[in-house]
C-alpha cells in the first residue's frame, strides 16, 4: 500500500453488507435500532444499487441514498459506500451490447444476475467513471462516509473476457509486453506446433481450441486479465479521488480468488479487505481460513485489515450449505482479529427475501431478532467493544511460505505431470503443518527480502524465475533454512522449462537436481524411510522422482514404487544456511518429521500446546494480546498469564479455555509461558 489509511472508526470496526433498497422505510428505522444494539459501527452500502442510482443512462436518483446517509450518521454509524459497478443496470447492456463479456467458449454473457461488463471496453470503463465521479462529487463530504469500496469481488463472477473489445486490448497489451511478434513468438514458443506468429492481427486469445492451448499465452492472458482489473479499480478510484479523501478499498478473496495477483493489488488500495467464507466440505475449514488472514495481513505487508465479508453461519451457494454451530462464528471472527483484522463485518445485515441469496445466513436472519444467530452477533459486538485496545497491534512471524500467484496459474494449466499434484491442496497442507505446530508465518514472494526469517517454505513454486531463484538462493547462503516441495523451480516466467532441467535454478540452495519424474498412478500409496534421529516409516503417495545429487545429504528414501531405493527427501548445508528438498507427496501427518528437522536447523522452537488449541499473537505498544482459540470438544489449558478481555478473568499462568471457547488475553509484552 503506497499511503496507508484506516477509516474514521472509533475501536474496531463491526458491522456488514446494508442492502436496505430491498426493504421499506420502517425496516430501515428498525434496522438502525438493532444495528445500536449490536454495537454495528460500519455498514457497507451501495454495492448492487447501479441501477437505483442511475435509473436510466445519465439519469440519477440519489435522493434515497441520501436519506440513507443521514439517517445512519444520525445514529452514529458510519459508512463504507460502494461504487456499484459490479451490477450494470439492464438498460447498459440493452444501450451497450458490445460491451457484454464473452467467455471462453464464445458465448455471450448477458445481464439478469451480477458481473461487470466488459473490463475492457470504453462504454462500460465510461459509465464506471462517471457513476464513481458523481457518488464522490455527492458524498465526498457527507459526515457518514468514512471510506469507499469500489466495486466487489474483481475477479468474480467475471474475470477473463474474450470479447472484441477484450481481444483487441490483449493486442496492445502484448505489443507493450514483447516489442515484437519475434519477441513474442520467442517468449510463448511458438515453433512448437508451428504457432508462429507473422501478424499482430493473428494473434488472438486463448479461446476454444482444439485440444490444449499454448501454455505461455495461457499464462499471459491470466496476467493480462489482472492488469485490465486492476486498471478498472485505478480508474474508479483516481474518479473518486477528484473529490474525496476518505480511504479506498476493494474486497479481496485471499486464498479464494483466482483471477488477482494480490501482492499487486494492495499496493493500489488504502487499506486492505478481504471476504472469506468456510468451505463446507472440508471438515478443518478453520485452517483454510487461518491461511487465508495470514494471506491477507501479507499481502498488506503487516499493516491491519478489514474482515469485509465472512457469514454469520450458512452461505447458499454450495452444494451443502452448513450452518455454523453455537460459538463458531465467534471464533470465526476472532481468529481473523488474532491474525490481523482490526475490522470484522459480514455479508450482509439482514437477509433478503428476494433473490438468488435469500438462503443466505445473516447478521439478522429472516427468523429476526430474537434468534440465536442475531444474539450471538450482538455477544460478538460486545466483545469487539471490549477488545478495541487491540486496535492497531501486529503479528509478528519468524517464518513465511512462499506464495505466488503467477505460479498458480501456471501449475494449474493442462496437461501435467500428475493431476494429483495441485497448487492449493499443497499449499494447505504445508501451512496446515505450521498451523498445527503453532508457528505463525507470513506469506511472500521469492523475490521478497526474506533476511528476517528463519524459515522459509516453499509448497508450490513451480514457476520461479531466476532472480527469484537467486534471492532464495542468497537467503540460504546468509544462514536461513528453505524447505522447497517437489514440482518446484521448474518452469520461467514464458512457461519455459529452466535450462539445466528441472530445479535447475536452486541446484546450490538445494544440493540436488531432478533428473525425471516418477508420478504414481491414482490411489497408489508408496512408503519412504526416514533416517534421520528414530527410523521411520512415513506414507507417502502421487508423486518420486529420480533426484540427482549434487552434494545434498539423503535423509529419506523410497522403499517401493518406480523410485525405490532413490532419494525422497533431502538435506543440504551451503553457506550459512540448510536447503531442505522434499521429493514426494506427504501428508500434513508425515511432514511433521520433516518440519522438526527443519524447524532445529532454523532455531525456531514451536510452542508444544494441546492439539486443536490456535493461538496467535498480536503485539502492541509494550502489551501483547493472546488470541487462543479452542477448536477442540473438550477444555484446553495455557501456560498463560494475563487478563482475558472478553470475561475480565485473570490468569495467573495456568488459563483454561473452554471446549470452542476464545481467549483474547492481555499481558506485558514476551513469550507465551
Ligand atoms: C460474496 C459477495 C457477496 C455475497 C457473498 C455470499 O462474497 O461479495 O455479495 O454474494 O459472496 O456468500
């Protein structure tokens, strides 16, 4: 972020969505009643009001959203408006049909639910603009607004748009990237398939083809696709910026987004948000979203972050739609506190009863107020009121995980090696590993200064360019420890395999190479032995390799499969520092060995506390604040002293938190025990 600023808030920002233009003017009243009562500071407006705002093309009624501002500010609650952009109105696509998205198989996207148009073309950027322009011309100065949020969600329900319009920018893009088709055809290959390039004209998207496209353009037109997004918010907000001042935001989706180079994006926004919702089937989903506040307080380098959206319990969209049990959203929310957030609101305040979410769960659900749901939102207000010295600290990791979204993209294209070896589903189980060791961690790019770590894991990076290559490689030699997974340093920024082969790139860091993989077939469980301390027997499965080595140690190997008898995991002292290699798939279960051996080389010591227990700290100006959530059924004691500031209760270094009960516990800054 280039000028950090946090809204006019006092203490912690609570509160949701507000869609009150699908509700009459009693409701309103009664909502700002109940919002007083849960202790609702910030409401999000505005979002899908496009076509209220703006009934007809260059027509405008702001007289409710008018009414609207007052009367929140009249009751001392602050506003987060909304650019609407994410909803063009009927009449843009029926004035506009050019502008409508094409996907990728060529058909047409029309309106009747939500999604931009198309980012690249000059209508919709138009009619973007000078709705921004004229919300902030309006309510630069309206004592309610206290920050903006331009549009929702970029990325989805649309982000890649193969349109004329999108095609013809793509051009230009390319022409500003490459120089020349010979650039060009240089960087995606294109003698393979005799592909080349001899007219700018020729070159098109990747749309449909007939069987797997180029790799290269695949991955420059996801890079493409981010650069036309971000260019949507930078004109929006440069429109809002003509007139106001407050902060301007845009919600991420951390983990969950796809389309979003998220180290980009928060350099552009005041302050980062992010939404993030459990994903029913995974039945640790509190890990999943641990991962995800870590992500989001990386991505803001640290600084605090607004919770924009999550649920108060069941979402709609997924094929079971889960309601959150008693005390789990509490602890929902808190662990996002504990990692970061100085802002916790929800989608959305009250639910609707109309339209595609109405099974959507919220702050006051169709049931109202006297509900367990509405009651445990107003316990939630309370306790935010409570933790509000919270404000401000920061958590503070002496490991990270490398996380690159160009490499996601670039693993995750067609025809690999394995389709069981996936960018996400490693990158949960490494963090997972952490997780369950207590190790906070950032995340960061390669190409981070990463001096200040002890660690530094890297479960999927499979495109790693050679400056990235080089800075992990230095990390190692001034003393840090890497712990690289296999399928790793494989491919340049073209989606070129590196010269020298595969992993060719940390050959020094690591002490190895990959000669050829030796991916298992589907359900095939293999073993490997673990010779390092006790000897073990570790499962493992997917994924051998013929590893080369070029002066690492073995400390594990195969025992059945194409690879037995060759190395699976490895260990290698070069300069200062150790590089870790770990050549097969283990499961968070049979990382643990690795970690530990890890973890000793780097000199990080983790907290041995009961299984099930997150605890995260916060840090301020001389006090720490002790998130500790309990996740498991049972009690958990914590070698802690201090003041748990959501009961008041003193612990004197011995605290028990109840079965999914939540400590917040405040104590003179330094170590757990
Ligand atoms: C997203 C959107 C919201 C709403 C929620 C439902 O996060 O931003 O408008 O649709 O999902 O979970």
């Amino acid at each position: 972020m280039t000028n950090f600023s946090w809204p006019q808030v006092d203490g912690l920002a609570y509160g949701g969505d507000y869609n009150p233009e699908q509700w009459p003017r009693e409701t309103w009243r009664e909502d700002v009643a109940l919002m007083r009562e849960a202790g609702v500071n910030l409401v999000s407006v505005g979002i899908f009001s496009w076509a209220m705002l703006e009934p007809r093309e260059g027509e405008y009624d702001f007289s409710w959203m008018d009414e609207l501002l007052d009367l929140l500010h009249e009751h001392g609650i602050a506003a987060d408006l909304a650019t609407p952009t994410v909803a063009p109105p009927a009449w843009f696509y029926a004035n506009h049909p050019d502008a409508r998205v094409i996907d990728k198989d060529g058909l047409v996207v029309g309106p009747g639910s939500r999604g931009m148009a198309s980012h690249s073309h000059p209508a919709y950027q138009e009619a973007c603009v000078r709705i921004s322009r004229r919300l902030a011309e309006r309510y630069a100065d309206h004592p309610a607004v206290v920050m903006w949020h331009v549009h929702n969600e970029y990325g989805v329900p649309v982000g890649e748009d193969y349109s004329p319009a999108a095609v013809a920018a793509w051009r230009e893009w390319l022409k500003a990237r490459y120089g020349s088709l010979d650039g060009l055809n240089q960087a995606w290959g294109t003698m393979f398939w005799g592909q080349v390039y001899g007219e700018w004209e020729h070159v098109g998207a990747p749309a449909k083809t007939a069987t797997t496209g180029n790799p290269a353009q695949q991955l420059d037109f996801m890079r493409f696709t981010d650069d036309q997004l971000r260019a949507c918010f930078s004109r929006e907000k440069a429109a809002i910026r003509e007139f106001a001042t407050q902060p301007v935001t845009t919600n991420f989706m951390a983990h969950q987004s796809w389309n979003c180079d998220l180290w980009k994006w928060a350099e552009l926004v005041d302050v980062v948000a992010d939404d993030h919702y459990l994903w029913a089937p995974d039945p640790e989903a509190h890990v999943a979203l641990a991962l995800s506040a870590d992500l989001t307080r990386s991505v803001a380098r640290g600084r605090p972050w607004i919770l924009m959206e999550h649920s108060t319990s069941a979402v709609n969209w997924q094929g079971r739609n889960v309601a959150k049990r008693p005390g789990e959203m509490r602890r929902n929310a808190l662990t996002h506190l504990g990692r970061g957030a100085d802002a916790i609101m929800f989608f959305q305040w009250r639910a609707s009863r109309s339209g595609a979410e109405k099974f959507h769960s919220a702050m006051v659900p169709h049931a109202g107020p006297r509900s367990r749901v509405f009651r445990e939102v107003v316990e939630l207000g309370g306790h935010l009121a409570d933790l509000a010295p919270v404000k401000g600290s920061e958590v503070r990791a002496e490991a990270a995980v490398l996380y690159d979204w160009e490499s996601l993209w670039a693993q995750d294209l067609e025809w690999r090696p394995s389709d069981d070896v996936q960018f996400r589903e490693r990158m949960r189980a490494f963090y997972e590993r952490l997780w369950r060791d207590n190790v906070t961690v950032d995340f960061a790019l390669p190409t981070h200064d990463l001096s200040a770590y002890k660690l530094v894991v890297a479960p999927a990076s499979y495109l790693l360019t050679k400056d990235g290559a080089e800075n992990l490689t230095r990390y190692v030699e001034g003393g840090g420890t890497l712990l690289v997974n296999f399928f790793s340093g494989i491919v340049d920024e073209n989606e070129a395999v590196h010269a020298g082969g595969f992993l060719a790139p940390l050959k020094d860091a690591l002490g190895v190479t990959v000669e050829e993989f030796l991916p298992l077939r589907e359900g095939e469980g293999a073993s490997v032995r673990w010779a390092r301390g006790e000897e073990t027997l570790l499962p493992a499965d997917v994924w051998q390799e013929d590893i080369q080595l070029h002066g690492a140690e073995v400390v594990a190997e195969h025992i059945s499969g194409p690879g037995a008898g060759k190395p699976a995991v490895t260990r290698h002292e070069r300069g200062a520092g150790v590089g870790w290699y770990v050549g097969t798939r283990l499961d968070v279960r049979s990382l643990a060995p690795v970690f530990e051996a890890a973890y000793a080389d780097a000199g990080i010591v983790p907290d041995r506390l009961p299984e099930d227990l997150e605890v995260v700290t916060r840090h301020g100006d001389g006090e720490d604040f002790v998130v500790a959530v309990n996740h498991a059924d049972a009690p958990a004691r914590l070698p802690l002293a201090g003041t748990d500031l959501l009961t008041g209760a003193v612990a004197d270094g011995d605290l028990e938190i109840p079965a999914g009960g939540v400590a917040v516990v405040r104590r003179p800054g330094g170590a757990i025990a």
